[in-house]
C-alpha cells in the first residue's frame, strides 16, 4: 500500500463515492490523489492500458477482452469491495430486441464474473 504514493492514479467516481478514497479488503479506506478522475471505468481502462497509471475499478470481463488492455490487477488481495448492480426491465420476452440483447449482455457480464 505504502507503494500507491509511487504511482499514478486515475479516479474512479462512483454513485456516492469519492475518487480519493479507495475501500481496503481488511475494512478502512486508503486515500489517493488521482491526477485525473471519471465516471467511466471504460474510459479510465484505455487510460491505465495508455500507462496512465493505476485505478480501482469492478473487475469486468471486457476490461480483460482485448489484448492491447494488457491490464494487469494489483493490490486485489488488499483494496476492493462488493457493490451491488440492480436494474430493471420489462419481461424481455415482450421487450423491444435492443432490450432483450442488452439484458442478455448484462447476463453474460454478470455471469463471467461469477466464474471469476
């Protein structure tokens, strides 16, 4: 952890959250001083694969997709926590097929996390 102030880091903003706070495994947090921050964990991925520095983010399946990502994780035995993803739709039966690809993806995304 002690290393952190030796890199550098790219703000996560999540709902509620601020980008300077990181959420320890063991419970507490760890402050950071991220050069640039963003709401957009995509955008913060081609950032850090560009060697724009280090950053906290959910671990996606298509961070990993493409190679030239390249993006290795860190620190995953020590900073992280478990957030909750919710959403809804109508029965994707009924839905418009946009709707139901789009649920379908999410699936996918939220099961190959799972396997992880």
């Amino acid at each position: 952890m002690a290393e952190l102030s030796e890199h550098d880091i790219l703000g996560w903003r999540r709902l509620g959250l601020p980008a300077e706070t990181w959420q320890l495994r063991s419970g507490g947090t760890v402050e950071v001083k991220p050069w640039f921050s963003s709401s957009d964990p995509q955008l913060l991925a081609g950032l850090a694969a560009q060697g724009g520095g280090i950053f906290l983010a959910p671990a996606l399946p298509f961070f990993r997709e493409q190679p030239e990502n390249a993006l290795v994780e860190v620190l995953d035995d020590l900073v992280g926590a478990e957030f909750a993803f919710r959403a809804t739709t109508p029965f994707p039966a009924r839905a418009d097929p946009r709707t139901r690809d789009t649920v379908a993806l999410i699936m996918a995304q939220l099961e190959a996390i799972a396997e992880d």
